[in-house]
C-alpha cells in the first residue's frame, strides 16, 4: 500500500519528518524516502530500498544531511519516490500513495505531447512522475491534482511540497486517508494518526475526498472542498491499519475488537481457547474471546526482533519461508486442545495451510478458523494490499475455476454468504488448509463494526462494489 508523513515548522523539521515517516514503515516494504526544503540550500532528497533493511537504519546516518522547516517522507510499496519537479508551478517535490492501472495509456499520450520520462526503475514506468507531469499540465496545482483525479484509474493520494508550504490532496474517492495534525509552531499530514502522539502532535482532523489543502506552519488553507462521494478502503481496519490508528475518527483495535465480538457471539463453536494470529488478528481474536466467553491464549507468537512483514519478499517461495519462521507455535497451549484461531484475512491460503498443519504436529485436537472479513473474492483494483498480479492468486478463484471451469463464473453467487455456490467454496477451503471448521465474517457485520454507511465504504474485494 505505502504511507506518507509531511511537515512544516518555524523551526527545523528533520527529526519530526525522520520519526513521523517511520510509523508508517508497516505500510510498505519495498522502498522508502525523504525530501527537505530550504530556502537557502534548496532541496534535498534521499530514496533507499527497503527489501533487506528498516526505514531507521537505511535513513539515520544521513539525517545531517537534511536541512530545512518543511519535508516530506514516504515508505512505498511502488516506485522510488519523492520525485523533485521544476516546472512553470516552480520547484516542488511529490510523493504518492497510489495505484494507476492505467499508466502506459497516460505515458503514451504523454510522449506524444513530447513529454519525457526520466524517472525510471528497472525499466518500469514510475507512477509517481506520471502524477508530477499532470500536475504541471494544469495552470496551478489545484488545477492540475484535478488532471490527476480525472485520468487516472485506480486511486491516488498525495503530499507536494512546494517552497510555500505543503499541499495534501487525497485520493477523489477517499480510498486512502491523509489527517492533519498540529502543535505549537508546526502543523503535519500523514496517513496514520498513530504518527502523532509521540512527536506530541494533536490530530485536527481527516481530509475529505478529494479535498486539497495547503498547510504552513501556523494552519491550513482549504484549497478545495471534499467531493461528496466516499469509498474509504475496508481493509483499512481489516488488515493495514496500526491498533492506534483512527480513520475517520474510528479507531482500528476498537473496531477489530467489536468485530470479533460480533462474531464470537453469534458463532456455535465449541472450543477451549482462541488465539489470534500476530499482528492483525489480534484484536478480533480479543473481541471473540469476550463475544464467545472463552479464555485468550497466546498459543502461536510472533518473533518481533528480527521478522518484518509476511509479504516483504518479492519472490512467493521466500515469502512463504519469512511467514513461517516469524510465527513460533506454543506447544503448552497447543497440546490436547481445541483451539479456534483468529485472522485477519485468507489471501492464498499458503500461510494458513502451514500454520494448521503444524498447529496439530504441537497437539492440537481441533483447529478452527474464524476470519474477520468476507472471502476475498474479487482483486482489488484501487490499492495494492497484496502482491497479487492475478486473480488466481487468491484461493477463492482457483476453487471457482476448479467449480466451474471458468474463474471468473458466477462471481456475484459465491460472494453471496450462504448461498449453495459460497458455502460449497468455504467448505472448499477448510478441506485444502486442513481445518476443523472455517467461518468468515458477513459484510454486514464489518460495516456494522466500522460503524461508516456501507455506501461510505469500499467492499469491492469482497462483493465486486465499487466501479473505477
């Protein structure tokens, strides 16, 4: 996905920018940077990979090289940025929370325009240059973030940092969040609230879609209202959002837990324990041990010390290796056990399949499975929260395609909770990960658990919603 932090000071800004950036590290996981401006030395600009190493430690010797009141920082899962622009706007630098599916058609007319493209990685277009050449093809920067939201396909979020402050746009539908935060002599924008308290800033509020403001270091200036429609991600607070996040105001561990509340109440299982699967799961796994009265048990833990992410690696095999060896099993708890096991999300199944395996090898007698979203049934064309490049690579498609012959047959039917097509999938999945028994939760009850209108919300991955 990727996560930005920008802020502006009357005083220097670089340690604020350095640690605001680095609680956003759990978003991405490919690359990362970080632009100042200073009206005497300019700007100045950092881009680091981030696939063997953390954001601290690829950024923290060169921090004396940055200088400057205002800055931008981003951890991205796509190109490398910030990109640094001189056009008829004036100098400024951009970074983007984005997914352009249609880029070539853009670079294409682009070029025919006779623009170049200059920032290029391993051949590949950069999504996040393409945004700056929209921009400057608008008289002001207002006019040219609109390009930006008219032609592109997908979604896009942005921070521009201009020698007169920094503009925040976020995406026209609002799939992605920006907040703004405050404290003396300085103001922020960011996309995790959780970048906040430790830097002692106090949250102001969400930007609206599509809505462009300009912040300086004594407040902001609306350089545009909210569009009316919003289709802020699910996932989100499914699987993306830190526990001490808020996104429009509802917080992400708070909505996790109430979530599994719901279902632990309504599920019929008998089991002597559940555990959530580190991290996301957690929290519902909380809410489910109060929703269905029985004991929380740390029976799997993550290693913390040394293992980022499960979808770090490029490569399946390796990310599959980095997935396993995170998660430790706890034979204690395991042993002569029913155990249901809470998780954010079943994506291809890989992960899942091993842990149960070696959940009964420690002596597990029953392993169920209880999953806090809806089947991921459609790909999700808006934002990159896997590394999935087809829709067989999800589990459900390869059961559809083995049902029908065709996986894209009959979508609407098997996303539909309990009708025949869905639960002949479900119990399809059980069988290939080697489960007791697997429940899914409804749409209805995660809406009700983020507590936004379901017209509010996008569920495109689960219920095939949303249009682009």
């Amino acid at each position: 996905m990727g996560g930005f932090f920008g802020t502006i000071s009357k005083k220097e800004c670089v340690d604020d920018l350095f640690y605001g950036t680095d609680y956003n590290s759990h978003l991405g996981t490919k690359r990362a940077g970080l632009v100042t401006f200073d009206k005497e030395l300019g700007f100045s600009r950092s881009i680091h990979s981030l696939e063997r190493d953390y954001f601290r430690s690829k950024f923290e010797g060169e921090l004396h090289t940055f200088h400057g009141c205002q800055g931008l920082g981003v951890i991205s899962d796509t190109d490398p940025q910030p990109i640094i622009v001189n056009s008829h706007l004036g100098r400024y630098a951009v970074v983007t929370v984005a997914k352009i599916n249609n880029q070539q058609e853009i670079a294409e007319e682009l070029l025919s325009r006779k623009m170049h493209l200059s920032e290029m990685s391993a051949n590949k277009l950069n999504q996040t240059e393409l945004v700056a050449l929209l921009i400057n093809m608008g008289k002001s920067f207002v006019e040219g973030i609109n390009m930006v939201y008219e032609r592109i396909k997908g979604s896009c979020s942005m921070l521009v940092l201009t020698e007169d402050g920094i503009i925040a746009a976020r995406d026209k539908y609002g799939r992605t969040p920006i907040v703004l935060g405050k404290k003396e002599g300085a103001y922020a924008a960011t996309s995790e609230t959780a970048a906040f308290p430790n830097l002692d800033f106090q949250t102001v509020r969400d930007l609206g879609p599509g809505e462009i403001v300009r912040i300086k270091a004594d407040g902001e200036e609306v350089l545009q209202k909210p569009f009316s429609r919003c289709q802020i991600c699910s996932f989100l607070w499914v699987y993306y959002g830190f526990p001490a996040s808020d996104y429009e105001g509802i917080n992400v561990e708070a909505m996790r837990e109430f979530n599994g509340k719901l279902m632990g109440e309504s599920d019929d299982i008998e089991a002597d324990c559940v555990c959530g699967i580190p991290d996301s799961g957690v929290g519902f796994a909380l809410g489910y041990s109060e929703g269905h009265k029985i004991p929380y048990k740390r029976a799997v833990l993550k290693y913390t010390p040394t293992w980022p992410r499960s979808f770090t690696p490029s490569n399946q095999t390796r990310r599959d290796l980095v997935a396993r060896m995170k998660l430790i099993p706890n034979r204690a708890i395991l042993n002569n056990k029913r155990v249901v096991f809470c998780d954010d999300s079943i994506v291809r199944g890989t992960q899942l399949r091993d842990n149960v395996r070696t959940f009964f090898e420690y002596g597990a007698k029953e392993v169920h499975a209880r999953i806090s979203c809806p089947p991921l049934v459609y790909g999700c064309p808006f934002i990159g929260f896997t590394s999935s490049k087809d829709d067989l690579e999800l589990i459900t498609r390869c059961i559809i395609r083995d049902f029908e012959g065709d996986h894209r047959k009959n979508l609407e039917a098997y996303a539909t909770t309990d009708s025949p097509e869905y639960t002949r999938m479900v119990n399809e999945i059980a069988k290939r990960l080697g489960l007791t028994t697997l429940k899914f939760n409804t749409i209805e009850s995660l809406i009700k658990s983020i507590g936004l209108p379901k017209e509010r919300v996008c569920t495109h991955c689960f219920d095939g919603s949303s249009e682009m």
